[in-house]
C-alpha cells in the first residue's frame, strides 16, 4: 500500500513513494513553478519511477520551508501536512536509526535535531540569525566564480591554504570573498572555497552546541550534505566521520511518506 511524502523546498520540490519499509521511488523538481504545480510533477515523476498510478496512493504528508497547503491531485482524505522539523526527524530515524543527532542544511535553512533511542525529538536549534550557517553562502559563491554548485565541493577538497570567512552575514560574507578574488596575487578558488566551507560549518557547529553536542552518531542531511567540503569541514568539528545517506537532500521527504504511513495504518485500525 504507498504513500508518499512531499517536501516543498525553496529551490527543490521533492517526492518520495514508500511501502512499507521500502523506498518505491523519488524525484526532485527545481522549484520555479507555484507549490501546486511542482507537487503535483514531483509526485507525477515518482509514481512513474516505480511503475505506479495516482490510484495507487493510500495517503500523502505534505512539508518543507514553503509551509503552503497543496493537494498535489490528491484527494482531501488522503492528504495530511506535518512540520518540517517532525519530519527530518522521523526520516532520519526510519533510515538511521542508531542516529542521536540530526544536522539538516538547506538552501536557505538549517536545523540540529537530537533524538532519543525511540527517535523522540529531545531538543533542537534554528538558524533563525543568520543566513551563513546555509547553504545561501554556497548559492552566492556560485554565482560569484560562475561555479556550478555543484562542482564547489570537489574543488574545495582542492585547497592547499584555505581562507579564513568571518563574517557572520552573507552580505559581508560576500565582500571578503570579492576581497580574496581582487587582492594581489588573488587567491586560489579552492582555498576560497574551503574558506566558505569552514565559515558555514562553525556556525552549524555552534547550533549543535546549543542541542548539548553531538551525542551518540550525527547525520548530515539535506541538499548541503551533498558538498564533500562540507562534509570534511563537519568533520573536522566532530573529529570523526559523519554518517551520510547516498540521497541527502530526501530525508524530509522520506520523513512525510513515514508519517503518511503510520496515518494510514491509524486510519485502518
């Protein structure tokens, strides 16, 4: 019986279909139509990746930054909405569970989530200040270097003497790396890049202090896990590897298929 679960982000609508234990399919759509729209291709594409019809759906949870009510061409009984925080944490839970902490980084937002052994939610902390401990630094960075995003990782990994980002503001994070780009001699573009790197990850490491450390095994999620910079930067912090799933930026939506799931099974109980 499938569910599906659908993230609506800023830059990426997300769909994920679940039976079970058993992830059926996804897809991730850039996010430039109206919420309705997108979720409505986003799950379109992922019934299609696993074979399936709109029919097939029991029940659907819709979350995500976007927080706008859709039906997705799913019908009102069917369709519930839960927070994004909920489900983070209960995605990360149903995929890792000897997981304790939970840093999920999006484009424009981050939250650190710790978890009981049951998956509960104990504590959790915002970037509700500042907009560097995202992955807004990495966005302005790419279009700065004219970088694909997603080749920034890779050459960060690069950096011979990374540059040091103090800044605590995308705007004056901005105007030091014009700084490093204009000086003479310029400075390399992976030792900038690692810079941006270690700048986003000391104000996520501050966040995790605010949850009382990192207890147990931390997770790396969302879309900013898949940059391999960040990761080492993460990394360093923790002083030992993090666990990263091979699709990072679905958690969330894994998450919503799960509480759809246990609504539907509430429902035929």
């Amino acid at each position: 019986m499938a569910v599906v679960g659908i993230d609506l982000g800023s830059q990426h609508t997300k769909a994920v279909i679940l039976d079970g234990s058993q992830i059926l399919g996804g897809a991730s759509l850039n996010t430039g139509e109206p919420a309705e729209a997108e979720a409505r291709m986003a799950v379109r594409e992922a019934l299609e990746s696993c074979g399936l019809q709109r029919e097939d759906l029991t029940a659907a949870v819709v979350t995500g930054t976007l927080s706008t009510p859709v039906t997705a061409g799913i019908s009102d009984e069917l369709i519930m909405q839960r927070s994004e925080a909920s489900c983070i944490a209960l995605g990360a839970h149903f995929r890792f569970p000897e997981a304790r902490t939970i840093l999920y980084v999006g484009c424009d937002s981050s939250i650190v989530i710790r978890l009981s052994e049951d998956g509960q939610v104990q504590d959790m902390a915002r970037n509700e200040r500042c907009a560097v401990s995202s992955g807004a630094l990495l966005d302005v960075t790419s279009r700065m270097f004219e970088i694909p995003i997603e080749e920034l990782g890779p050459m960060s990994l690069l950096a011979t003497a990374p540059e040091t980002v103090t800044s605590r503001c995308v705007v004056f994070a901005e105007g030091e790396i014009l700084s490093f780009i204009h000086r003479d001699p310029p400075a390399d573009f992976p030792d900038v890049l690692a810079g941006v790197n270690q700048c986003i990850a000391d104000g996520l490491w501050g966040m995790v202090q605010r949850v009382g450390g990192a207890t147990g095994e931390l997770l790396f999620c969302g879309g900013v896990a898949r940059n391999a910079g960040m990761v080492k930067a993460i990394e360093g912090h923790l002083g030992r590897p993090v666990i990263v799933p091979e699709q990072p930026q679905y958690v969330r939506a894994l998450g919503a298929a799960v509480f759809a799931q246990q609504a539907r099974v509430e429902v035929s109980a």
